[in-house]
C-alpha cells in the first residue's frame, strides 16, 4: 500500500513540475533554462 501512495505522489509531482516548466517557459523566452533554476531551487 505504500508503494500506491509513493507512485501516486511522485506521479503527481513529475505532472505539476512539467506542467509549472511549461507555464514558467512561456514567459520567460531565453535560451537560459531559468524554469528549471527556479524549479530546482524551490
């Protein structure tokens, strides 16, 4: 049962951290990966 629950969450944050690189990317057009700075920092 624990393991559904470690899928589920990892699932969950591979989804919003894609979805959050996404949004960040669209707003800041450089060539520098700023999304993924930003990500990883936070």
């Amino acid at each position: 049962m624990i393991a559904l629950w470690v899928v589920l969450a990892g699932s969950a944050g591979a989804v919003s951290r894609f979805a959050l690189d996404g949004a960040i990317r669209a707003r800041l057009k450089t060539k520098f990966p700023y999304a993924t700075v930003l990500i990883n920092v936070t």
